[in-house]
C-alpha cells in the first residue's frame, strides 16, 4: 500500500504541469486553419516562441491562427544538401516548403545563386501599391543593406537577426591555471598556458562557428595590412579598384600596389598558423556550438570559442547564486563582423503569401522583440530569453531623438543592455571592416583546412604542442616551430592564392587525404625536434 501510495504521488507530481497550465498556452490553431512549412537550423526556444508569436500576431491582424510546421534536419550543411536534391528531384519545382528561417547569409547566397529562393521584389524594390511585399520592403528603411563588409540584405533574403563571435572564458578556472589576464583577442587563446583546456567547436559541422574562424583569419589580415602601411581609406580604395579590375585573385591592377596584396598573403597565413595554435590547445572539437559555453561554465574548459548569442545565455544562466559571474563572454573589439541570420521563401513555396507575412511578422517590432525581450514583458517571448541580437535599427542608440527615445523604450524589457558599445551590434559592425576578397572565396576550404589540420591530425598536433611546451615554449624551441607551423605542399604550395582553387583540382577526399598526412608528419618531426633538445 505503501508503495502504491509512493507511485501515486509521483504520477500527480509530473501531471500537474498538465493539469494547471495556462489556458493562454494551448493554440488556438484548428484543423483547416493556414499552415506555414518552415525548415530551420534554429533551437527549439527560438521555434517555440515565433511559431507562437507568428500564429498570434497572424490571428491580431488577418482573423485566423497559424500552424508553423517545422522541419527539422540538423544544421545549415544538411538543409542546403536537403533542399538541393529536393529541387534536383521535383517535377513541380518545389520542396513542398513555405521559408528557409536561419543559417548565415553565406547558405542563403548559395540558395539564391541555384535559384533555390526566390527574389521578394524586383532590383530597386517593389512599387507602392505592391501591398504585402510593399509593407515588408518599408521595414527595412531604416537598416543598412551592408555593415561592416557583411551583408545584411538582398532582394532575396533578409537578415532577422545578428550574430558576432568571441570568447567565453571561466574566471575560476583561470585562476586556477595562473592567468591573471583574462583573454580578450583571439591570440590569446593560443596561449601555452591553456593547453588542453579550449573548447572548440568542429568547423565543418557548424556553418557558424566556421564564419568564426574566419573572423580569426580575417583579423590578422587586418592586422598585416595596416602593419604595412595601409590604411583603412587605403584598403577601401583598393578593394573597389580590385573589384572593378576583375582581375585573377592575387593580381593587382595597375594603381595597387603589389605590397598591399603580399600583406593580405601574409597575413592569411598568420591567421591559419593562429587557428592551428588554438586547435593545438583544443581539450575537444565538438559538434554542437552550444557545448561550447556549457562547459566553460561547468569548468569543465577554461575558456573557447562562442558565438555571442550562446555565450551570452550561458553567462546569465550559469551566475552563481550570489549573482557571481561563473562565465563571461566578450567579443573581441575588432576581431569580428557582425553577420546576420537570414530568411527566404522557397521556390514553388505551398504558400507563398503566408510566407510573405511571415517575414513581414518577422522583421516587424513584434517579431524583432522576440530575439531580446525579457519573458512575460510586453511583447517579448513567452517561456525563453533567447539572447540574440535584433536587427532592426530602434532597438540600438541613435543620434535622432525619436530613435533614442524608441531605444530607451525598448530598453526597459531586454535580456541584455542594448546601447552597451561592447553589445550594439551597430557599434561593432562600425569597428570591424569585413573585406570579402581576404577570405570569403576560401571560406569552404579554411573548413577542410582546419579539419585537416587540427580534428584528423590532433593527436600528433597536440603531441608535438605539448613537447615544445616542455622544452621551454615556442621561443625555446624554434627550429621545433618551424615544422609545426609548416604548410602543404601537395597537390601544391598552400598560399593565399593556390588556396582558392585547391579543392578543384583534386577530388575533396584526396586533398584532404594529402593534407592530413602531410600535417601528421610534420607534427611527429616538430615533437621529435623538440625531445632532443
């Protein structure tokens, strides 16, 4: 009887979320009511609560809810490879989905390129009296096409939301391994001191933590161009004439000189040389970004590499109790873009308007208060914090007093402080001057390149990393160094230029075949170097 009694009041103990939940929380959705198809690398808090909003905000204005159906089939990578052979496969030129929701705009260009989404209105915009799609082209006056050197829309797809990149690092665990300053760029996670102790997340399996090392590479580039005299006017001004010369990559029109070009290559290989450091003081490559933040705030690493929005959250959720900080995120002052996180409507979309407003509801303050307010505020999402970065130009300071006053509004209800210079996101894109030609045309094979060079190889990377630190650091050791930081030179030199067309000239599987057993050798000659010192 006892135990009968034990196992009834477990059953009433995990019923009674059911029995009390809020009537407020059941759809209002009913068999014949629209439904949108969405597909989505997003988590599910972020799914939750724009299905909701949408189906809310579509019964405020049109009369009747709406189902959001979500596909859900893992990250970016596997949608694109989805919706490509769905298109291959479709006599009727559709996948049978409404909106691709998420991703980087570097997946969504590709999809725009194979005519895989559709434009939302002709070159210039849609006219007037367009209605919907006239509605949704007003709500991006305000908001830059281009920022920083990213992308932020298109006549295509539209940035929902911002992302940037940095670095979550554990305070205790810090301390513990001696590090009195906490690190703040990104070579400083290249620090000795921190081997084995870097979370990283695994380049090919997350578009955006791959957009993460490109930062990394990007910034060195920066960095050796203005080392060289170059500045930021300068680099413009070549960019544009480079541009127009359309010109083969690496050849420099007459007016440039071949010195600015030789920076860039050089500080291309700087940034490799960086990633592959940090990678030597990997404790793991993880599939999920998410893990990432997690353990850092576990202890379980002492720091790693984020993306803002993950490290953000996991900052707020692991504070101790007394309010002490157990993690903290920062992103680097000029060492990252700030990118956006489109949505498109497919091709042959089932329900083409229904999509429409979907962005319209998206891009709108009702969608846009989803990505910062706090739950249960007006207008924020109902169960989660997610913790992004909204686009849209109100929740930011601005120089226009109407605008300030609408930040300040907005203010009172979000997770983090908006006007923060180390938080707004328009402020970061201001300090960061992304240059596509650097490194986006190498933005598939950095991933290869790191794969091969830190994830197949990293058992003799981290080796040789360890024995160098033995023998008394990377200054002790030189000659150890060399080998370790050395570059293929199958199925030809590695160089800034070879680089771009390397994986058309071999097989994928073949080049990093090469590469990895390259690296390995070159690891077991910089371990032995260092051992007989």
């Amino acid at each position: 009887m006892k135990n009968l009694l034990v196992v009834l009041a477990a059953v009433i103990v995990v019923a009674l979320p059911f029995i009390f939940s809020r009537q407020s929380e059941r759809s209002a959705w009913r068999p014949g009511h629209p439904v949108l198809v969405a597909i989505s690398p997003h988590n599910e808090a972020i799914r939750q609560e724009f299905g909701a909003g949408f189906s809310a905000w579509h019964q405020a204005h049109y009369g009747v809810p709406v189902k959001v159906d979500w596909r859900v089939i893992g990250g970016t990578t596997e949608i694109m490879r989805y919706l490509v052979s769905q298109y291959a496969g479709s006599t009727q030129a559709s996948s049978g989905i409404d909106v691709f929701f998420g991703g980087g705009t570097f997946d969504h260009g590709r999809a725009a390129a194979q005519g895989i989404t559709v434009p939302l209105w002709k070159p210039g915009g849609p006219d007037a009296d367009a209605g919907e799609a006239a509605i949704l082209y007003a709500l991006l006056k305000d908001i830059p096409q281009e920022a920083g050197g990213e992308t932020w829309w298109t006549d295509v797809y539209l940035g929902t939301v911002l992302s940037t990149f940095g670095i979550c690092y554990n305070p205790d665990r810090l301390r513990d391994l001696g590090v009195a300053s906490p690190p703040r760029v990104w070579r400083d996670l290249a620090d000795p001191r921190y081997f084995g102790q870097i979370g990283v997340t695994d380049p090919t399996k997350s578009g955006s933590v791959a957009k993460a090392f490109e930062m990394i590479i990007q910034e060195q580039c920066s960095q050796a161009v203005a080392s060289a005299g170059f500045d930021a006017e300068k680099v413009r001004a070549f960019e544009r004439q480079i541009a127009a010369a359309g010109l083969p990559p690496g050849v420099m029109p007459e007016g440039v000189p071949a010195a600015y070009q030789m920076a860039v290559a050089h500080g291309w290989i700087r940034g490799v040389n960086l990633v592959r450091l940090i990678g030597a003081n990997a404790r793991y490559f993880t599939d999920g970004a998410g893990k990432v933040p997690i353990d850092v705030g576990d202890g379980i690493a002492a720091a790693g590499i984020a993306i803002d929005f993950y490290g953000r959250f996991q900052a707020e959720s692991a504070k101790a109790p007394d309010g002490t900080a157990r993690l903290v995120y920062v992103t680097p002052r000029g060492g990252s873009s700030v990118s956006a996180d489109p949505i498109s409507i497919l091709r042959g979309a089932p329900h083409p308007d229904l999509a429409l407003r979907f962005l319209i509801y998206a891009m709108s303050p009702d969608g846009q208060k989803l990505w910062n307010y706090r739950p249960g505020t007006p207008g924020g999402p109902r169960r989660f914090a997610l913790c992004r970065l909204p686009i849209g130009r109100t929740f930011y300071p601005s120089s226009d007093p109407a605008g300030q006053a609408a930040c300040e509004a907005h203010r009172a209800y979000t997770t983090d402080d908006l006007t923060d210079p180390d938080v707004d996101a328009y402020a970061l894109a201001a300090r960061f001057a992304y240059q596509p030609r650097w490194t986006g045309r190498h933005f598939g094979m950095q991933r290869d390149l790191v794969r091969a060079m830190c994830l197949d190889s990293g058992d003799e990377l981290r080796a040789a990393w360890r024995a160098i630190g033995d023998a008394g650091g990377p200054e002790a050791a030189p000659e150890a160094m060399a080998l370790l930081l050395r570059l293929p030179d199958r199925p030809e030199p590695l160089t800034w230029a070879s680089a771009i067309g390397t994986t058309g000239k071999l097989r994928r599987e073949e080049v990093l075949r090469l590469w990895t057993a390259f690296f390995r050798q070159s690891y077991r000659e910089a371990e032995a170097r260092a051992r007989k010192r």
